[in-house]
C-alpha cells in the first residue's frame, strides 16, 4: 500500500507515524512543500513547545475549541491529551506541567520534540520529501494520483491531508474542486492593536489576572494581559481573539474592549477595595496585591487622581473615575497582529465533509484529513496541538 501525507506538521507527522506502524509493509512518504518540517512545532510556547494541556477529562477538553468543540468529543474518546503524553513517555519523552496546566518537554526545548518525531520517522523508514508542493488529486482507476506544479506525479493508494490553515480561501481550492464544503478561512488568536491608546508606553507591564470583555457582545474571557508597543497581548487577550474571531473579523477588527483589572464580579465590591486606606499617599496605596506598581500608577494618572494625595482627600468626580477604571476600563482597538509562524486558522474543511470518526472524505474515501486545515481551532494553551495529534492518529489508522 503507497500512502501519502501532505504537510510535514505536527498532523503531518503523527499521521505518517500511526500509519506505517499499523502497516508495516506500507510505502509512507511526507511531502512537505516548504524546506523546513515542524516549523510550528519549533516555535510553539517560545520555543518550549505547549505540547498539550493537563485537563482531567474529555468534557473540559472541548470547552477549549470555538470551532469543533462539540464534535470532537467522541474522537478525543479514541485519543486525548492522556494518550498524548503515553504516547511521548514510550518514546524516551517525558512531559511536565506548569501551573496553567500547559505541559512542555521536561528539557523546556521544542526541539526535543521535533527530534523525537523524526527519528521515529527514521526508525520506520518514512521518507520525508521537502520542497515537494502538491498541487492536485486525481482519482484514477487505480487509486489516486499526485501532481506537483512541475507536472511530475506519483501514483497512491491513500491520501492523508495535513496542509495546515492558510488565511487565503484560494489556497483551498484544490480541495473544493475534490468536493469539500470550505468555510472561510480567517486569522485566530491574534493580538489587539491600540495605536491611539496611551498605555502602549506601558509596553512589557503583565497584569496576570484580567477580565476582558468586548463592548456591545457577550464574548469574555479571563487571564493575564502583556502590554506591547503596538496594544495588547497574552493568553487573556488571544483566548478573547478566538471565540469572537468571526465577529472581530466582521467588524474589520474596528471595535472596543472592557477590562477589569480587578477580582471583583461587581462593581460595588470595587470601593471595599478602599476602604481602611486614610493614611497613606494614594501613589503608594495599591489596593490589588496582583496589579504591577506602574500599570497603578497609569490608572492614578488616568483616572485624574492626585498620587500625593490620600483616597480621603481625592475628589468624589476623580475617584469615581478610578473605581470605575479599574472595574471597566475601555481601550479602542484598531487592527489585529498575526504572527506568521504561530498563525491560527479559524475555518477550513469543514467537518460536515468528512466522517469524524475517521477523518475519511465524504466524497472521496481514499482521502483523509487531519490537522489545522480542518475547521478545527481552539484557544492558547496546547489545545490546537492536541487537536492535531488527535486528528493525525485517527487518519493515520486509515480506517
């Protein structure tokens, strides 16, 4: 049996691994467009690789994908994060969890993963072709046919697709010409541009805990917020960028933000916060332990406060301002960033085309899927990984 993956990813990889070891026999051959494999397993987490995260069980898993959640229950049955880190600890590579639950390679180096995956590719003798672009399949008498842009062919029994996200609907073509729905594909998990807001200055300040909603909708989210020189970054803002990726895209990323940089659910609770604090220079009365002492010296500033005054002896008007900073502060947003080697699809083949127990084509069963180029997508924090390794294993069975 020849069998060919296309895409030398995460998906890819996993894919081509599960096949050859099920079929031993088999010809499995990578076609990677690009001269480098793994790319975005060498980048992940800051180079660390968020391998996948530590949830208990099935039911939390899901609650991570915006897009897919519901259906990949009953696949993450067949393979999830548990059989994820199995499935390195038999190989030689153990995995550690951080206190967000994200789990890396103890060696802290995404390479260590990238090398476990070649080798094992090696071991198989799984040839890994880079620089070969696929740009069509055939179906043929005989099974399927493979075409380059150069015209050279390769004549196949199956097809595993693992081309990752593209933000160009073009870039799918091919696969809507083999008879799959495609929804349009557009950038999730991206960062918030604020070029007319002064806290860009603030640029490296992290406020770990955040509570980040978007005004006039009902998308929210928690968690740390960097600040940059272009707007806001970090986990609190990129799982907010995710879940209303559709919306953003249709507002052409032209909207408003609410933050609390509190712990408090109302806004009552905020002047308790205050309360006992008469002695002290408001500049020097920080009332949340979490908030970094220059971001509260921003809002003091923002707010119109007095920082040599105590809370006492502030105006009512200007105090007023500051409790309602720090429960609902609003930033204008105006662009989005992307990072292109971290980049996210929202969209893809949708899962409606293919059989979700097998990742097999509807229209063409010698074809299967795996990976980012499904409509798969979810939230930071070692999910999207785990969807590919999920997909990658259920294709690769071949089933």
């Amino acid at each position: 049996m020849r069998v060919a993956i296309i895409g030398g990813g995460a998906a890819g990889f996993f894919a081509a691994i599960t096949c050859k070891e099920k079929y031993q026999h088999a010809k499995v051959v990578i076609y990677e467009k690009s001269k480098k494999y793994l790319s975005k397993v060498k980048v992940s987490g800051g180079g660390r690789c968020n391998v996948t995260h530590n949830c208990q069980y099935v039911s939390d898993l899901v609650k991570n994908y915006p897009r897919g959640g519901k259906k990949l229950k009953k696949i993450f049955k067949q393979f999830n994060n548990h059989h994820t880190v199995e499935w390195f600890n038999r190989r030689g590579v153990e995995l550690k969890t951080e206190a967000d639950g994200r789990m890396f390679p103890k060696s802290d180096n995404s390479q260590t993963i990238i090398d476990c995956l070649v080798e094992t590719c090696n071991s198989l003798d799984i040839d890994i072709r880079l620089k070969c672009p696929i740009t069509s399949i055939t179906k043929t008498d005989h099974g399927l046919q493979l075409k380059n842009r150069k015209g050279l062919m390769d004549d196949v029994d199956r097809v595993i697709i693992c081309t990752g996200g593209s933000n160009k609907k073009e870039n799918y073509q091919w696969l809507s010409d083999l008879g799959h729905v495609i929804i349009d594909p557009i950038p999730s998990l991206f960062t918030f541009n604020m070029p007319s807001e002064l806290v860009t200055s603030l640029m490296g300040v992290v406020v770990p805990d955040a509570r980040i909603s978007l005004v006039g909708e009902n998308y929210k989210s928690q968690g740390p917020v960097l600040i940059t020189h272009w707007g806001m970054s970090g986990p609190g803002i990129l799982v907010l960028s995710a879940w209303a990726a559709r919306s953003l895209h249709n507002k052409s990323y032209q909207y408003e933000v609410a933050i609390n940089w509190t712990t408090c659910t109302r806004e009552d609770e905020v002047k308790e916060l205050f309360k006992g604090n008469t002695n002290k220079l408001l500049k020097n009365d920080n009332p949340i332990i979490e908030l970094p002492n220059r971001f509260w010296q921003y809002l003091i500033k923002k707010s119109g406060c007095d920082p040599e005054q105590t809370w006492q002896n502030q105006p009512k008007k200007n105090k007023n301002k500051l409790l309602k900073i720090l429960y609902y502060d609003i930033y204008k947003v105006e662009g989005k960033t992307t990072f292109k080697e971290e980049f996210v699809t929202c969209g893809g083949v949708s899962l409606d085309s293919i059989e979700l127990n097998t990742m097999k084509s509807k229209s063409i069963p010698e074809i299967y899927f795996a990976g980012e180029v499904l409509d798969i997508d979810a939230v930071t924090g070692g999910f999207n990984f785990q969807a590919a390794w999920t997909t990658g294993f259920i294709a690769g069975q071949l089933n």
